[in-house]
C-alpha cells in the first residue's frame, strides 16, 4: 500500500513557529505551523500539545 507523500519546506513556517515559541515545544512548532497553514488537524499523543493555548488548528489527542 503506497501513501501519498508531500514535503513542504519549513522556511514559510518558520514565522508563526516563533510566534508558537512559549506555548509549544520547539519541535512541535513547525508541525502545528503546518497543520495551521493547510487548514487541517494536527493528530497528536501528547497531552501537554494538545492543551496548549495559541495553536489555531485543531489538535487531536491520541491514544
């Protein structure tokens, strides 16, 4: 079963995962950056993340 793939490149992120900076651990910034920027949820399985205040997307906790 093959997925489609795309890459995006972090440098349009990179603005709004600085703004993230004090909400949301450096690592998850450019992925919430992305999930806001496409317009879709962010699927995660950590708590911390997905209570954090200033992300716009929806995050969805995981189990």
């Amino acid at each position: 079963m093959a997925l489609p793939l795309a890459r995006y490149p972090a440098r349009p992120l990179l603005r709004r995962a600085f703004e993230l900076r004090n909400n949301v651990t450096p690592y998850d910034t450019c992925y919430v950056a992305l999930a806001e920027s496409l317009d879709c949820p962010l699927y995660t399985a950590d708590a911390r993340l997905a209570k954090a205040p200033g992300p716009t997307c929806r995050i969805e906790l995981v189990n």
